[in-house]
C-alpha cells in the first residue's frame, strides 16, 4: 500500500489543467451530509460574472433542525457557523501560503457585493480548514494587523477584521476524533486504517458508508473528474479501505440478506459446512435428506 505523502512546506504547486483535490468535493459532500435540514451546503461561490469562481464553500443556515446523529458528525464546527459561513479549505496535501486569507477575505466581499439582500458582516463569518496553522498563516494574520488566539486545540479565533474569522486545524480534529474533519485531514493520510477504525467504534459507519459512496461516484466519472482534481491516482486505495471497513461493520446476516442460498455458501468447502454443524444440525441435515430421498 502506497500512501500519499503531504508535503509540510508551504508551497502548494499547482498540476497543469487541475484546479482542486478532490478532497474539496469530498469534504463539500460529507457536510451537506451532516447538515441535510438546518444548513444548505454550496460548492461553488459566485463572487461575480464567470469565470470569476473560487474554490470556497458557503455554508447558509435555514429553519429546519439537525437530527441527533446529524449533530454528532458536525458537532465542532456547529457553534462556529454563522448565518452565512464562507469556508476555505486547505486539503491534507495542501498548506496555507502568503496571501490565502487575504483572497477569502476578498471573496467574502465579492460575494456579498453580488447579493440582493442587505446583509450586516455580523451575519458573515469566515473559517479556514486546514492541516496546520503554519508560519505562512501567522505572518499574514500580522500583515492584515490581525490579533488571533487558540480558543481550544485546533480552534484559533482572529479579530481586527470585518468579518469574524476561525482558524480550524484539521489535524487537531482528527487527533480530537472529530469525524468528518478526520477524514480530510492530514492524519488520515498517514494512518487511514487508525482513523476509519476510530469513526467505526464510535458509531459513525452510517457516515463511511455516505463518503464510500461519494469516493465511488467520483471514481466512475474517469477521466474528467482526474483531469480536473489532483491526487485522483489515490482515490483507489481509499474506496478499497472504506469498503473494507463498511463491510466489517455490517452483521454477516445482513451482508447476506437477498442472495439465495447457493450464493451465500460460495467459496464455502463441504467439509467446513460439514464439520462445523451441531448434534442437532446433523439429526436436522438427515431428516431434510430422507424427506429428499423419499420424495
């Protein structure tokens, strides 16, 4: 097994004709998962006329409530989300440079010039998700004149700005257990059968299941989706872990359900069928015997 190897400088060299990872899709999926009622999840902000996008997420609060469970995959980031959250996301072979949150803050006001509605920078909020808060990060929070302070492990708040602005490491989340942020962290890449292990124990394969779906969907998109996304050459090794783990934590009974029998003893010997049958399995193996013979 090969695992990616995130780069831990500050430089993110673009790939020609790519113009994200396909964790971006991945981590926009999993949260439109988690936030099904009380949130609408966008991939893509229109910050003016095309091809005037920006590979930032928007996050807009709506009236219904989050299920229980919902809550649980989200549970970090809820108190941190605003009316409407603007998310830029640093993926686990990504790093923060010079000039990222300079250009998320740009975004917020594009954005918000394209609006019909008059909405206050009090409904505005702004958060980066990235592996670390590197010295790339801190020198430029300095430049804009900005103070910033941890306000948890992985959590740092910034004032000085129009816009509140969080700072969430991604890596922090996954050491936290934080299930969706786990799975687009840099950990996940250094010890994916640790992490999908942890999520498995913790009660959250019904989300393993949702970002198996979401990995096999991209997979069947081929070429296109690997053209346009870096990293795609490892989507392979990750749907064979996800599914290993989905599997394993299905009751066998339910694995089998719907296939008839000759299925479901494929693979299996006479002998270990057999071999493996109580005293009253025998005596009930005869009886079905003898009523075949006689028939």
């Amino acid at each position: 097994m090969t695992d990616i190897q995130p780069t831990d400088s500050d430089e993110s060299p673009e790939q020609p004709g790519k113009t994200r990872t396909w964790w971006h899709p991945l981590l926009a999926r999993l949260l439109d998962h988690a936030l099904p009622t009380g949130y609408r999840v966008l991939e893509e902000v229109l910050v003016g006329k095309l091809p005037l996008r920006l590979d930032i997420l928007l996050i807009r609060r709506e009236a219904g409530q989050l299920s229980a469970a919902r809550r649980q995959d989200v549970d970090i980031l809820l108190p941190l989300l605003n009316r409407f959250t603007l998310i830029q996301f640093k993926g686990p072979t990504d790093a923060l440079q010079r000039g990222d949150l300079a250009q998320l803050i740009g975004c917020a006001f594009l954005w918000l010039s394209q609006q019909a509605e008059r909405i206050p920078h009090s409904d505005i909020s702004l958060m980066v998700l990235a592996p670390t808060v590197n010295e790339a990060a801190r020198d430029e929070l300095q430049l804009l004149g900005c103070r910033f302070e941890e306000r948890e492990p992985g959590i740092f708040g910034v004032s000085g700005l129009p816009f509140t602005l969080w700072l969430v490491e991604t890596d922090v989340m996954a050491e936290r257990g934080q299930p969706i942020l786990s799975l687009v962290s840099r950990v996940f890449l250094r010890d994916r059968e640790r992490i999908i292990d942890q999520l498995t124990h913790t009660g959250h394969v019904d989300l393993l299941c949702y970002a198996l779906q979401q990995v096999q969907q991209f997979r069947k998109l081929g070429e296109d989706f690997s053209m346009q996304h870096k990293d795609s050459e490892y989507l392979g090794e990750v749907e064979a872990e996800l599914r290993t783990a989905v599997l394993e934590a299905i009751p066998p009974e339910e694995r089998l359900r719907g296939l008839p029998p000759n299925q479901r003893l494929r693979g299996v010997s006479f002998d270990e069928l057999v071999l493996d049958l109580s005293e009253d399995q025998v005596a009930q193996l005869r009886e079905a015997l003898a009523r075949r013979s006689g028939s």
